[in-house]
C-alpha cells in the first residue's frame, strides 16, 4: 500500500501529536506523584507528632523508656513500609524517566522524518500543487 505524500504528512502529525499527548501524560503523572509523596511525607510528621504528643506526655527516663518500648514495633513497621513504598515510587520514577527519554527520541525521529518528507515534497515539481 502505498500512501500519497500528504497522507504520509498527516499520519506523522498524528503519530506526532499522539507522542505529545503520552508526554503530557507522564509529566502529569509525574506531578501527581511529587504530590502525592509530598502529603505523606506530611502524613509522616503529623503522625510522628502525635505519636509523641500521646506517648511522652510526661519525660522522664521511665516514661520514655516505656513509651520507646510501645511504639518501637510499629515504628520499624512503619520505616519498613515507608523503605518498600520508596523502592517501589523509585522503580516508577525511573520507569517514567526512561519513557520519557523513549518519547523524546521518537518525537525527534519523527520531527526528522517530517522535515525530510516536506523537503522532498518541496524539490519534487510533479508533487506541487
């Protein structure tokens, strides 16, 4: 099948604008989750603060040490979770980088293809209009 040069044109400024639209779907995405790691880091704190707050109303070493004893275990579940939620938002991270940089060649592939099809459209007189 062959295609017309102008069909040929339109099919990369499809192909083009459907590259365009997976960027800015990734760049949204990747808002999102700055966001989103943003509000649990928040989380976090707020959680630490109250955690103090209820456990070390009084600070003595004996307190202290009954209140460490309490909250140790879910302390290192909870820095477990936040290691293995890390990981998995890196792996994200770097799966987006890595489409990101795919996208960027393939735009450029076709912005060159482009540019080449309406050079040879523009030196070809039995092409003109």
């Amino acid at each position: 099948m062959t295609l017309r040069p102008f069909e040929l044109l339109r099919r990369i400024d499809r192909e083009s604008k459907s590259t365009k639209l997976k960027i800015d779907s990734i760049r949204s995405k990747n808002i999102e989750r700055t966001d989103r790691l943003q509000r649990l880091a928040e989380r976090q704190t707020d959680a630490f603060v109250e955690l103090a707050r209820h456990y070390l109303p009084e600070l003595s070493h004996r307190s202290l040490a009954d209140a460490w004893t309490e909250v140790r275990g879910r302390i290192r579940e909870l820095l477990l979770q936040k290691e293995d939620r890390r990981r998995t938002l890196n792996a994200s991270l770097q799966e987006t980088r890595a489409q990101r940089g795919q996208l960027g060649k393939d735009v450029a592939g076709l912005s060159e293809i482009g540019e080449r099809v309406r050079d040879h459209l523009r030196s070809t007189p039995a092409l003109q209009n």
